[in-house]
C-alpha cells in the first residue's frame, strides 16, 4: 500500500446532500477509511424546544428533515398528545394519514432522483422528480400555505380543513404518479449502467444493520420486515391495507427498489384514506397553551426511518427536556463500514442510496 | 502560404461559432429532455447567450490559486485546446472545403487529437488540488485505453479504402456509404463508444464526473482559461462526429443539397446523439469502463479487422 491520500469530501460538495464533510482516506480511488464530521447545520433545536410552548415548538419540527415536514409534525404531535392524553377527531386522524403517506412519496421521489443523480445520470431524473414533487407541494401550498416547511399539524388535530377540491387533486395525482412510477422503472431500475452501478455496491448485512440501529428503507432493504406503521400502528394505520416492499441483498440497488415500491404502497394508502374520509371538524380544540406533567416516547415511520420523540414535562408551559431521535443519524453510522474498501464513485452511490437529511442529523 | 493562413482564419471562425451552436444545442436538447424551456431571454428563443456567456467568461477575473505548477497549469489548456483547431484542418467539409487534404490524413488527425490527454494530465497535475489530479489521472488512463479499439477500427476504413487521404475515403464511398457494410458498421459503432470515451462524454465522464470529482480536472481554472476548455470539449464532439460522417456516413456526399450542408447535417445529427446520450444515462465506473475496453471492444476489433481482412485478402 502505498502513501494514502486525504480528500476532505465536503462540507462544499455536490453530491454530499447538505453540509456533510467526509475526510477520506485513500488508497488511489480506494476508500481506505471514512469519518464522517457533523455539526455544521447545529441549531440547537432540542435545546429551543425547552424555552417554547408546545404548540410554539411544532414549527420547529419542520426543519428537522425538510423534505418530510409533515411526517416530522405529526411525530410531535403525536407524542404531546400521548403525554397529555388528547384525543383526535377522527377526520384529523384521516386527514394526517393522507398528508403524511403523501409527503414520503414525494420525499423518496427526492431521494430517487438524487440518487441516479449522483449516479451520473446528470439532473434528468432529479427534474423528473421535482415535476412530481411540485404538483404535492401546490396541494401542500392549498392547504397549509406553505411549500417546503408546512406546518400543518397541530396538537389534538390539524390547523384547518383542507379546500374543496383537495380529494380531486390527490385522486389526480395518484393515476398520474402510478403512469410516472412506470415510466422510472423503464428509465432507472433496469437500465444496464444503472444497475452495473447499484448492483451489489455498500451491501449492509442484517448483522450490521441491526448493530447500527438502521432504519427505514434502509433496513427494509437489508431484509428486515420492520415498519412502525406495522408493528406499533399510529393514526390510522391499522385500519389500512399496505405491504412492507423488502429488498434480498441490501445493497444500494435494493434501497433504491424499496424507496419506489414505498411511493406505490403509500399511494395505495392514500387512495384507502381518501375514500373513507368522516365527516367532522379536523381543527383542534385544545388551548394554544397548556401545562403536563409525566413522559412520554413516541417513534413513527418516518420516510428516512425511525423518528422518535422522547418528551418529559414537570408542570411547566414547556417541555423540561425533548429528546429527537433521528433517523439519518443512525443511518449514517453504518457508512464508514459500508464503503470501506470500495472505489470512490461507489462511495458516493452508498451515500447516495442512504438518503440522508443533514437537517435532521445536525438538530 | 497566405492561402493556407486564411485557411487556418476561417478554421478558427468556424470553431468559435460551432462551439457557441452546441453549447445552444446542448442547453435547448437538455431543456426538451427535462421538460424546460432552456434559455429563453436572450435573442431568439435564446440564440444570442453563448455570445453573452464567452463575454461573461472574457471580463472574469483570471484567478490562480495558490501551490500551483505554473508552467503546467499556464500551458494546459493550450494543449486542449490547440490540438482541437490543428485536428480541423484535414476534415472534408465538401469536395472543395477542406483546408489541406494530406495523403496521411487519417493518421494526422488521429494523432494529433491524442495530444489533448496531456493537456488534461497537466491541467491535473499543475492544479495543486486532490480532485483535479484524480481527474487527470483518470483521464489519462480512459483516453489511452480507448485509443486502441478505435484506432483499430479506424484501421479498417483505411484498408477498405486503401488511402489514408480523408478526400480519397470519401470519393471510395461514392456508390454505397462504409457503415452500409456488416464488417464497417460494427467498426463504426466500435469506433463511436470509444470516440465518445475520448471525449470524455458521458456515459464515460469519468474524470469530471462531477457527484465524485466536483469538475475533475478543471476544477480549478475559471474565467477565460475555462472556456478554452469547454470550447475544446465542444469542438472535440464535433471533430469526432465530423470524423465518423467522414469515415462511415459517406461524408459530404449526398443527394440534391450541396456537400456542406450534407457534412454538417450528418455531423451535428451525430452531435445531437450525443447530447440526447448525455442526458439520458447514468455515467459507468472506472474500472468497468477499463475493463469493457480492454476485455470487450479491443478483442472485437481485433477480430473484426482479422476476419474481414482474411476476407479482403482472399
């Protein structure tokens, strides 16, 4: 072996997603060791929870993984209301379901087209995905006014009914998503270079996988059949009819291949919610400010895996601590392992197909 | 000698306003792929912005960066760039047009495009930056592994024809274009996967893959120096397409229009494959990219120029 080379990949550069700086060693194009350094996105946000009220916290949640708002919101909410015991009007609880499967879609198309982006296939894909994106992110922008931190959820329901002609658009973009789903799956999945590349690169075993506590599509694609959705229904969950899509081998490929076959899963979901929509006021009545005392854990299926909130109150107008478990955090982990020994364009498809949020790991 | 100087002018003029129509072409293509407009604003549907973006490039500040190799970064990309102007002047734009018809043609231009990969290993080297230099490295490698199938297939062209003159291989295609031959069209696509890795084009871009190497090589030149570069990648598409229409689609001949609308018709269609190539697919590795010139195209080219020249013997 010879002298080993530095590249301090990031926290500038294309393909890192965000601020992310990996200092690699490297043997000519081999990656010879990884360490990934974080904290250049630090915004204290747990600590800000403290000094907020808990509704004044809920827009903060938004910027946790920007790319999943919504699904972000909800974790909150949900884990103040089992704390202080709320309920939620049932058309709520249809409402979130709806919101939340639609924005993974839109987040896994993201990540799908960034990913055949740092592939090489040179912005087509991530263009592709973005025409999709933007028809939700109008709908989003209908409903809640916001396009990329919504905002939209709030403690014992959701902030307002969505506008009348909401259920035709979604219904319009699900037979439009499907034709798209189709069209990728002919332009990515099975192209020759596409899989030549993705094919068997940063396989994560079941082991390893598990020690590192990964999760999401991550760890469906490794074999594991785990979604929160299924092992500890929130919401609605329970009442709908969805398949968890796991990959064989968990490598990059398969992680890919989840993420797609999820779009189609939370589509179906969405079709089975909107259908079934009660009648009802999905605002909340709870007061805009209110004391609680006790704890509180609450993890849900986020798009990028497991986002837990760990809440413990003691009679304040705040939260005396709020812990967030995220999932690109975890996952990270696993990358020094997964890319050691591989070539430096491989190195880039392992932290591509991870999907990771800078966001949510610099909280 | 005056003749031949004004002959090199209008080389030059053509490469300038050539390379600002791909650049267009390429933006307009990538913006029909992706469901954009592409630029818009200024001149019709845009036309006018290569001009606006060489004035841009022309007025930037020329920066050096610090630790560099001067010598090999100063010169860098003259050796891109020069290669690229030297190459035009054997190419047959018509039976008149063409700037010095040398009876060693083919070999001439072969060679002399070879030259741009030590412009890019110094642009490389000289960068004192670790991206450039894999870049260079990588470039080096690719652009002298796929010298081989191609030369090779080039090879064949020239013993159907029996001249090396660009003028004498297209006079040899008169009655039936070479690619029309099984022999010639595998070599034609032989020589068209390798010209495309010559040329660094995707989806062999190796050294610029920009998701690794941020833009490899030239990571670090900005301002004028820049544009010699793109100007040399652009005109390099041309040339090599320019050179397949000259070996295989027949050249300037044609039926009805006149020979250099004929010429550029053929070219910049295969120009065009190109871009719509770039925008379609995702880029190869390196390693898979060596080992598909060393394992697959070479032994095909071989045996390809094996078997038909038994057959020519015969």
């Amino acid at each position: 072996m010879g002298e080993l080379l530095t590249v301090n990949m990031g926290p500038q550069h294309p393909s890192t997603h965000g601020v992310l700086y990996l200092e690699l060693k490297m043997d000519g194009e081999i990656v010879v060791d990884c360490k990934p350094h974080l904290g250049y996105l630090h915004r204290s946000i747990e600590k800000i929870a403290e000094n907020r009220t808990y509704t004044q916290f809920i827009p903060f949640t938004d910027r946790l993984d920007y790319l999943a708002s919504m699904n972000n919101n909800l974790g909150y909410c949900l884990a103040v209301e089992k704390l202080l015991n709320i309920a939620v009007p049932d058309r709520a609880q249809y409402l979130r379901v709806i919101i939340a499967e639609l924005n993974r879609a839109v987040s896994h198309l993201v990540a799908i087209g960034t990913f055949a982006q740092d592939l090489g296939a040179y912005a087509t894909p991530l263009f592709y995905a973005f025409r999709d994106r933007e028809k939700i992110v109008d709908l989003f922008d209908s409903i809640c006014g916001g396009r990329l931190t919504y905002n939209y959820m709030r403690i014992g329901g959701v902030s307002a009914d969505i506008p009348a002609r909401t259920e035709q658009i979604i219904k319009d973009f699900i037979a439009y998503e499907r034709k798209q789903l189709i069209e990728y799956n002919e332009l990515l999945t099975y192209n020759v270079i596409f899989l030549a590349r993705s094919k068997n690169i940063g396989i994560l075993s079941k082991e390893v996988a598990r020690s590192y506590s990964v999760t999401g599509p991550m760890l469906r694609a490794s074999g594991i059949k785990w979604d929160i959705r299924k092992e500890e229904p929130y919401s609605m969950y329970d009442k709908f009819d969805f398949d968890v899509p796991v990959g064989a081998n968990g490598d990059s490929w398969d992680r890919f291949k989840v993420r797609l076959d999820e779009i189609s899963q939370s589509l179906r979901i969405v079709e089975q919610a909107i259908g079934g929509i009660p009648e009802g006021n999905p605002v909340s009545k709870v007061n805009r400010v209110f004391r609680g005392t006790g704890e509180a854990y609450v993890r849900t299926e986020n798009p990028r895996g497991e986002l837990g909130f760990y809440l413990v109150a003691e009679g304040g107008f705040n939260p005396t601590r709020c812990k967030i478990r995220s999932p690109s955090f975890s996952n990270l982990g696993a990358l020094s392992e997964l890319v050691k020994g591989l070539n430096i364009s491989d190195a880039v498809c392992v932290l591509g197909s991870m999907d990771i949020v800078m966001g949510e790991i610099d909280r | 000698m005056s003749v031949i100087f004004l002959k090199g002018l209008a080389v030059l003029g053509f490469i300038a306003v050539s390379a600002m129509f791909s650049i267009w072409l390429e933006r307009k293509i990538s913006a029909w792929i992706q469901n954009r407009m592409g630029p818009m604003m200024t001149g019709f549907h845009g036309t006018l912005q290569p001009v606006a973006d060489t004035i841009k490039l022309l007025l930037k500040e020329d920066i050096v960066p610090k630790g560099v190799d001067f010598l090999s970064w100063w010169l860098a990309p003259f050796f891109v760039t020069v290669p690229v102007v030297m190459a035009f002047l054997v190419i047959p734009f018509s039976s008149k047009w063409i700037a010095l018809d040398l009876n060693v043609g083919v070999l001439y231009v072969c060679s002399v495009t070879s030259i741009c990969v030590l412009g890019i290993f110094m642009a490389g080297w000289g960068s004192n930056n670790k991206y450039s230099l894999l870049g260079g490295m990588r470039s080096a490698a690719q652009i002298i592994s796929y010298e081989v199938p191609l030369l090779l297939s080039v090879l064949l062209v020239v013993m159907q024809s029996g001249t090396m003159s660009m003028q004498g291989i297209v006079a040899a295609q008169e009655h039936g274009w070479f690619i029309l031959k099984p022999h010639l069209t595998l070599a034609f696509l032989i020589y068209f996967i390798s010209a495309t890795a010559e040329v660094n084009r995707v989806p062999f871009d190796i050294p610029e893959a920009e998701s690794e190497l941020v833009a490899g090589y030239h990571t670090e030149y900005s301002g004028m120096k820049f544009a010699m570069f793109f100007v040399a990648e652009y005109t390099n598409m041309f040339i090599i397409s320019a050179i397949a229409t000259t070996l295989f689609l027949g050249g300037w001949q044609g039926p009805f229009l006149p020979g250099l609308v004929w010429f550029l018709l053929k070219s910049y269609g295969l120009v065009a494959f190109l871009m719509w190539m770039r925008w379609t697919l995702p880029r190869v590795r390196m390693d898979q990219m060596m080992s598909f010139a060393w394992k697959v195209l070479t032994p095909m080219a071989l045996l390809n120029l094996l078997i038909s020249g038994w057959f020519m013997v015969k």
